[in-house]
C-alpha cells in the first residue's frame, strides 16, 4: 500500500510537473507570439518613421530645390538687370562721347571755316604804295617805275617794272602824284589794261623851277590779272627826294 502510494505521489507530482511544464510551454509561447508581434509592430513603425524621414527630408529636398530655382531665378534677374544698368550707362556714356564729338567737330568745324575765312580775308588784303627816291628823266609813253616800296601788301605791286598785277578780283582804288620838274610839265595817267583811265597835270610853264604837282585817283573794278600802272603821258622829267614826293598807291576795297 505503500508503494502504491509513494507511485500515487511520484505520478502525481510528474503529472504536475508535466502540467506545469505545458503551461509554462504556452506562456512560452504566447510571450514568444507576443514577442514577434511586438517585432513586427516594432518594424512596420521603423518603416513607418522611415518612409516619414524619407518623406520629409524629399520635402526638404523638393523645398530646397525649389528656393534654390528661386535663388537662381533672382540670380538670373540681378544679373540681368545689373546688365541692363550696365549697357544703359554705357550707352548714356557713348551717347555722351557722342554728343562731345559733334560739339568738338563743330567747333573745329567753326574754327576751321573762321580760319579759312581769315586766311581768304588775308588773302584779298592788297595794298601797296611806292615811290621814286630822287628826280628822274621820262620819255612818253614810257611806264614810271617806283623802285621804293612803302607797303606791297598781296605782293601785287612790281617796283623793278613798275606794273600792279591784281592777285585777285574786285574793286580797286589807285592814286597817283606826280611831282613836276623845274619847269617842266608833266602828264602821268593811271592806265588799265594798256587804257589810260585818268591822269594828272603838273603845269611848269607858269615860270621857272615851278615844280608843279598833279595828283588823281581812279576806282577801277579788276579782274585777277589784270594790269594797272602809271604812264607818262607827256613830259621829260619828275622830281622826288629821300622821302618820295612822286608816289604810286592801290588798294583792293
């Protein structure tokens, strides 16, 4: 009876164990489902906060590429702008420089047509005066020369021939004094062109060494090369001393 009851015992207490051994094998296993559950929980929120940062950070990316396509666009507009500014002051510039030129070619445009014209104006000044130094023998028809030049200005005026030669057109006014000698008379006309145009008297024959004077002058309109001189129209002599007496003058007006 014993033995049956300590076998009683030993069964039950393996019954037990065995029992105890399920149950803890179900507690196993249902922490060990919990477990993989939790695993799995655990994993589809690292997916879930994975696909959030990818997510946001795509954000980030998208915003940062969009104000960086701003940056560039602002960038561009700067910059071309800054070139507009840029071609505009370089264009006011060489509208400037221009507008400098022309003045500066005006002015010289002016200068140049001032100088011309003084140069034109210097070139129609013709002048000249000349005279005899002493008494001189004539004969008629004869060209007086007056070898001492006072004034030639235009270089007109020929003291070796005695013979004015018009270096330009228009108006002259020519003027003559001749000093008769002793008593002699003397004609002298201004003539034109082998014209004679008018003409002075010096009257010796009113007594002796009289020494008359005859004077005239003529307003004659030449043309470039023409000839203009002073002619003994009659007579034998005329008198002049260190400062000329007799004279022969023309000027362009």
């Amino acid at each position: 009876m014993f033995r049956e009851a300590v076998f009683g015992l030993i069964l039950a207490f393996l019954v037990t164990c065995i029992i105890l051994q399920e149950k803890r094998f179900e507690e196993l296993d249902s922490a060990h489902s919990h477990l993989w559950n939790r695993i799995e929980e655990l994993t589809q929120a690292n997916q879930n906060l994975s696909n959030i940062v990818h997510e946001r950070k795509f954000k980030e990316l998208e915003l940062s590429h969009t104000h960086l396509l701003e940056t560039v666009a602002n960038l561009t507009l700067a910059n071309t702008n800054l070139s507009k500014i840029v071609q505009e002051r370089k264009f006011k510039e060489l509208e400037l420089s221009h507008t400098h030129l022309l003045e500066t070619v005006a002015n010289l445009t002016l200068a140049n047509t001032t100088l011309s014209k003084i140069v034109q104006d210097s070139s129609k000044k013709v002048a000249f005066t000349a005279g005899t130094s002493g008494a001189g023998n004539i004969g008629t028809g004869s060209t007086i020369a007056f070898p001492v030049v006072i004034n030639n200005e235009g270089g007109g005026y020929n003291p070796g021939t005695g013979v004015f030669t018009a270096p330009t057109s228009g108006q002259y006014v020519f003027f003559v004094s001749a000093q008769g000698y002793g008593s002699n008379t003397l004609y002298v006309s201004i003539v034109h062109n082998g014209g004679a145009k008018v003409m002075t008297m010096s009257d010796g024959g009113r007594g002796k060494d009289f020494y008359d004077s005859g004077t005239n002058l003529a307003a004659l309109n030449l043309q470039q090369g023409d000839t203009v001189l002073a002619k003994c129209q009659s007579g034998s002599s005329y008198y002049s001393e260190g400062i000329p007496i007799t004279t022969f003058s023309g000027f362009l007006i």
